[in-house]
C-alpha cells in the first residue's frame, strides 16, 4: 500500500497544516496519509497547549487517515533524537516521509545529511566545540568549513528537515523524502492570514484572541471545547519537583552532560522562580530549548537512559476507515512496531505518570488522573 507518513505535532493543526495534508492528496491521491504525533509534551520541553487525544481527531478530520503518537522519550529528545525515532517507526511501513522546509530542495537536504555524517565533519565539530562554541553554531561552522554551504542550518525547518535525511540515510531506510515549501515564519509571534505559526495560535488560545480564522474549520468545534495547558500553570509543580531532586536524581537527568545537571541543581536550590533557574543556567554554551526540555523531563522522572531506549510499541490515537486499512495490512506484515494502545511494560508506567502530570498544566480545575486508562481511540467513519 503507498503510505505518506509525516512527523508532527499540530501544536495545534493550523491552516498550514491542512495545506500540507491537501498538497499530499493533490501528488498522492491514492496514498494513505499517517501522522506520527507528539503527545502531551512537544519537543520544546512544554506541555501541549491541549490534549493528544482531540489533536489527533482534528488531523483526521482535516485529512489525516491514522494518527500514531510519536513516544514522549522521542518526542523530549534533540531534533536528532526526534527524527531518528519517528522515521524508525514510519520507515518500517511508509512509501515517504513528507516535511516542510524553507528550502523545499531535496537533493540539497541529502547532500548535507551525507556531510553531517561524515567522520570528517565530525573531527571539525568538535574543533568548533572545543572553542566554547554552542552546539547549534559549532555545527553550522563545521559545515561551513568542509561545504562552504551552512545555510541549510540556520532555518528550523531544514534543520529539522536535515535530520530527517540523515536518519533515512543511517537506517538505510528505502522511505522517500518529500520536501515541502513551509511559507511563513516559525516563530512569528503574530498570526498570518495565510501561513499561520502554531507560536502565534498558541499566543490568541491563551489570550482570547481570535483563533478561528486560523484553524480549519473541522478543527474548530474541538478546539473550541478543549481545555487549555500552559507551562506556567504547573511552575510550582515543576519548583516542587526541582527543589526535592536528590543529587543521584540530578545526575540521571539527559542533556546534563558537563556539569550542567550541577549547574541546574544548585540554581533550583538558591532561586525562586523557573524563568531565574532557566536563565541562570543558560549560556552560549547550550541553547534554552534543551534547558527546556531538561526541566521538564525532570519534572516527568525522565532520565537519560530512558530517551535512549525505544519504546516497545506505538500507540493508536485516531482513525477513519482507511486508516483501519492501513493498521491491518501494516499488521498482517509484521511492519509495526507493536502496535496497540497500550502494554504491560515500564514504559508503560512512565506514559501513564506523563498523562497523570499534564493535567496539572491545565488552565481550569486539574485534571484527573488515569487518563490514559481511560483514553478512548477515536474512529471516524468517512
């Protein structure tokens, strides 16, 4: 069966979104189309602004066909640990990987996914970190000085794009990369009519402002309904968890390498506030995101080991009846990675204390726990 597999998290599914999933069905009309989605936690180490669950029926509303959840121990991973991951999971079933990238070239994005893993380009990476360097500019001039050609490096979406490239490229995967041209910024803070950021939506969500010219008119009536989550809203949650961390629990935390889990610990301990810890921690030496997503998988009781470990099955979160197809054929072949809605194993235990969590972040009352015992998969008949 030709499936189109795309890695997301529709935090939340705006206007752009939907032209990605019609620029798909226009190439591919007989193509299957599997989003592969973070859950209630998102790569920038904050909570989703609302529920995997309604997420995900809003893509399969807006042309989706299945939605998978992208594991919580990848989706807090680095951009190469969030790639590597959701194209092992998609690689084992899909025809190609679609994405959006501000270049839009793939032979380009190959090509320095082919630089990026050469051990020359290693040995002038770690030249550039020995200078003091953060790992985001280190890289870009590492391949500056073997390519002359860095500017692939300096927009999200390549970059994103890129690692996507070298995972296929590792994995010696047969999956096909299918660049898209994402018009707009990333990071706009205000909403553009036509190429709405997810940062700008999530900005009218918190503050009421209007949203629904935004967002596809099919996810409109569930994000009406949602229930909104805000890192701020937990911050004294995460204090607590912070300040009561024993140093051997500091010392297992990921992206704590050289000293940074100390730094971390001694500033949790001497300041009152999240955003003193974060910026008293922060250097040019690594960027705020991985702060980020360090505090939060403290919070979770995420710890190095388990980001390096895969998990041992993908959960089903929404459908329609060819997505049904899809699970049966992909089933048949022994291509999923056990696939289910859930499983008796550790991780299992850690995804159900990462459901019970995000209902702290919650605007309103908190939420109940057992969320994810109680989480239903939704099916939509068309």
């Amino acid at each position: 069966m030709d499936i189109t597999g795309i890695i997301c998290e529709y935090n939340p599914l705006h206007l752009g979104h939907k032209k990605q999933l019609d620029h798909i069905r226009r190439q591919h009309p007989d193509s299957g189309i599997v989003c592969l989605m973070s859950g209630n936690f998102v790569q920038r180490g904050k909570p989703a602004i609302v529920d995997k669950s309604i997420r995900a029926e809003a893509a399969v509303g807006c042309g989706a066909d299945l939605v998978l959840e992208l594991p919580v121990t990848a989706a807090l991973s680095s951009a190469e640990g969030f790639a590597a991951e959701g194209v092992r999971i998609l690689g084992s079933f899909c025809t190609r990987l679609c994405f959006g990238t501000e270049s839009g070239n793939k032979e380009s994005l190959l090509s320095t996914a082919r630089v990026l893993l050469s051990e020359e380009f290693s040995a002038a990476l770690r030249s550039r970190l020995d200078q003091g360097l953060s790992f985001p500019a280190a890289r870009q001039m590492a391949l500056a000085d073997l390519s002359g050609q860095a500017q692939l490096l300096s927009q999200p979406n390549d970059i994103l794009a890129i690692e996507y490239c070298k995972a296929i490229l590792q994995q010696q995967l047969s999956l096909e990369p299918m660049p898209i041209i994402r018009a707009g910024s990333y990071h706009d803070s205000q909403a553009d009519p036509e190429n709405p950021s997810a940062t700008a939506l999530r900005r009218l969500l918190l503050e009421g402002g209007n949203w629904q010219d935004y967002v596809p008119s099919a996810a409109i009536p569930l994000m009406e309904k949602a229930n909104l989550h805000a890192l701020s809203t937990g911050e004294k949650a995460i204090l607590y968890r912070l300040q009561t961390m024993t140093e051997a629990d500091y010392e297992t935390l990921p992206y704590g390498s050289e000293g940074l889990w100390r730094k971390l610990m001694h500033n949790a301990r001497s300041l009152s506030s999240l955003e003193d810890i974060l910026t008293a921690t922060k250097s040019k030496r690594y960027t705020r995101t991985r702060l980020d997503r360090m505090v939060l998988c403290a919070f979770l009781g995420i710890t190095a080991e388990d980001l390096l470990s895969p998990a041992p099955y993908t959960r089903v979160l929404a459908f329609n009846q060819k997505g049904r197809e899809i699970l049966k054929e992909a089933r048949l072949q022994g291509q999923f990675p056990n696939a289910g809605t859930r499983m008796d194993s550790p991780y299992q235990l850690l995804e159900e204390r990462c459901g019970d969590l995000y209902g702290l972040f919650s605007l309103n009352a908190p939420e109940l726990p057992g969320a994810e015992l109680r989480r239903r998969v939704c099916y939509t008949q068309t």
